[in-house]
C-alpha cells in the first residue's frame, strides 16, 4: 500500500471503545422492558409510562439528530461522541440514584437519550475515518453487533438481576457501565490516523448543508429512508412491547426477557455474518431484500406462536435476518449519497428510524381489549414485504465510484 494510503492496527482500538460507548447506551434503553409490569408497579404508573421510558430516546432523537450529524462532521466523531458518552454517563447514574421517583428516572432518561444521536449517528462517520473501503460495512457491522449485545444484555440480565436487588440499583449498575465506557473511549478514541485508510480522493466528502441537499435528491436514498423507518420501527416495537406481547398467550417475564436477548443474538449473528459477506461481494441491495424477506416468517412465529421453543425460535430468526439490514442499509446510504458526509447520511437514517416512535406507539394503541399485538403484528408483517418489494426496484451504486463498493469478481 503507497504511503498516501495505510492502515493502522490501531484503528481496532478506536472501533472497539466505540463499540463499548454504544453498547452501554443500548442497555440503558431497553433495561424496562423485560420488567415492565413490574417497573410500573415499582414506580406506581401504568405499562403505558413504562413504555414511555424506551419512547423517549426515539422521540428525543427527531430534534437531535440533525445537530449531532453537524458535530460529528464538523467537530469530529472524537469531540460529539465524547460529549455523547459523557451525556450519557452522567445521566445513567442519575437514573440510577432517582429511587422509585418515576419523574426524575423519566428526566434522566430525557438526558440519556440527547446522549444517543451522538453515538449513533457515527456509525458509518468511524469506519470511515479509520478503515479501508472495502470494510467499513463489517465495521459498521460490528458497532452494530455491540449495540444489539447491549440490548440483548438489557434483555437477559435486568429481569434476573430484579429478583435480588431493587430496579433503581440495576439502573445504577448500568449507569456505572456507562461511565466506565465513557472514560475508555476518552482515554483512547483519536479522530483519525496520519495517513488516510483509503486513496487520495475518497474520503473527501461534501459540506453537512451541501451534502444534506444532495441526499434529498437521489431516490434510492429516499427509498432506503422509508425501509428504515418500516426495520427500526417494527425492532422498537418488539423490544419495547415484547413482555406485554407474550403476555396474553402464557409466557412470563423471564421468557420475554429470554426471548428479547435471542432476538439480539440473532440479529448479532446476522449483522456480522451478512456485513462481512456483502462487502465480500460489494453488493448490498440483494443482501437488505433477503433480510426484510426472510424476516417476517420470525414475525410471524412471534405473533403466534404457544410453545416456547417455537417463540424463541422465532425470535432468533427476526434478528439474524432484521437487524442485518440496519449495518447493510447504512453503509449503501453512504455510498449511494457520496459526497454526503457519513455523519449526515447515517444522521437522516437514523432519524427516520426514530421516527418510527409512532410505529410503537401505534402498537399500543391497536392493542385489544384482551392485550392481543395480534393485529399491529401482522401490519407489521405487510410493511416488511412492502419494504423488500421495494429494494427489488433499486440497484447498488456503481462499482468503484463511490467508498465501500468494491468491483465484483469478474468486473
């Protein structure tokens, strides 16, 4: 590799403090939904408010996405992730140390989630600071499978660590996580190496306003925005409903818990193993239509299934094959909106997931009277087929003109 262009060893330092900062934040997000009926006894409101606790970092996201893409790409990952984590760090111990008052634990989870834009929106902005073209979708991959280890962490561990210590201590063990990840990345995290991981050119990308207005224009980008919106909303969904989902057909908090984390460990599986594998190929678009496709068979099974083996089996697939398209989606935004700064490309992805609170909300608010998701679930199923459908109309972006998109063999 010519002098111009290297690759450092130590750009798996900086991934992995990045990797632990957005773990801790997922863990932070879901800690009540395993626990829900539980936590709302605890702090005395409904399931409803529970539930709001996880809303909150969706519905916060909407005005704070498009600052936290500013800062990233202007100040740098290093500066607005580290505010971030700070944020994030502070109030998780806050949280933790507000008892059973469910007013100042739902304002800690307002500052917790200002937190999160600024890491999430630096997904694709990381990899392409540090890593060849050809590897940033496994990179971003890999944020990815440490974001859903973190939520499938919040799954599993909150509902048994609730049987021998008070909610508000396990969200202060969770917030002394975060602090701690907080002071890694910190401590190690550098803006970029001396030399650039790519050739002189590609890593030179337009002005956040400039870029911004560029990314409105290409339709494939504005498709990806929708498909975004439909994977995000139907993940929260589950994630933030699952114990009241299961509730009604026999199933308890453990296995809804249970359920939660192998949800994530599949989608851990299927954000790494499909990433590595669309970048291999340098294609992207038959690997997100396979993912929403083959995901509605999970969906379905977690809709109906009675036997636990069945649920969680179901559970296992939606993740392998729904959380691989959120990595694959990001990087294919990247490359189809170039020059767009990644900040900015992977800022309005994100924001349009979160938008996607309404998608949540709507689930509550179909809820029968006898607490079936029946009816949300199997709309669910139909803007999952909608979403493949239209990625079968787009195509990737043209080999070699764009970061990350490597010639095909033979090409």
């Amino acid at each position: 590799m010519s002098d111009e262009c290297r690759v450092y060893r130590y750009r798996w330092v900086v991934l992995a403090v990045f990797m632990f900062v957005n773990l801790t934040i997922q863990m932070l997000w879901i800690g009540y939904a395993p626990i829900s009926s539980q936590a709302g006894r605890y702090y005395g409101v409904s399931d409803l408010k529970i539930g709001l606790l996880a809303m909150t970092f969706m519905i916060v996201f909407i005005p704070f996405s498009l600052p936290a893409a500013w800062a990233i790409d202007t100040l740098g990952f290093r500066a607005a992730v580290g505010f971030g984590a700070v944020l994030m760090s502070v109030f998780g111990l806050v949280r933790g140390l507000a008892g059973t008052n469910y007013t100042l634990a739902l304002l800690s989870t307002v500052g917790i989630a200002i937190a999160q834009p600024f890491l999430l929106n630096a997904w694709t902005k990381v990899p392409a600071n540090w890593f060849p073209a050809a590897g940033r979708a496994t990179a971003v991959g890999l944020v990815t499978l440490a974001s859903f280890i973190g939520i499938a962490a919040g799954m599993a561990l909150t509902p048994v660590l609730t049987h021998s210590m008070a909610i508000a201590t396990v969200q202060l063990m969770y917030g002394g996580l975060a602090a701690v990840s907080a002071a890694a990345f910190l401590l190690l995290a550098r803006e970029r190496p001396a030399t650039p991981p790519c050739p002189p050119g590609m890593e030179v990308r337009a002005l956040m306003l400039d870029g911004l207005k560029h990314a409105l224009t290409v339709k494939p980008f504005l498709v990806m925005l929708g498909v975004a919106f439909v994977v995000m909303g139907i993940f929260n969904g589950v994630s933030t409903w699952v114990e009241d989902i299961v509730r009604p057909r026999g199933f308890g908090s453990t296995d809804a818990g249970t359920l939660g984390a192998l949800m994530l460990v599949g989608g851990v599986l299927g954000a790494v193993v499909l990433s590595a594998v669309s970048d291999r190929q340098g294609r992207r678009i038959r690997f997100l239509v396979l993912g929403l496709a083959l995901a509605t068979p999970g969906l379905l099974g977690i809709t109906f299934a009675t036997a636990t083996w069945l649920l969680f089996v179901s559970g296992f697939a939606l993740g392998f094959f729904l959380v691989s398209a959120m990595p694959i989606g990001l990087q294919y935004a990247a490359e189809v909106t170039f020059p767009t700064p990644e900040g900015t490309s992977s800022g309005l992805v994100q924001l349009c997931g979160q938008c996607s609170v309404a998608i949540v909300y709507g689930m509550a608010a179909l809820k029968s009277a006898g607490g079936s998701f029946t009816t949300s679930l199997l709309l669910a199923v139909g803007l999952l087929l909608l979403a493949a459908l239209a990625m079968t109309r787009q195509r990737d972006a043209a080999p070699g003109t764009a970061p990350g998109v490597a010639p095909a063999a033979g090409e």
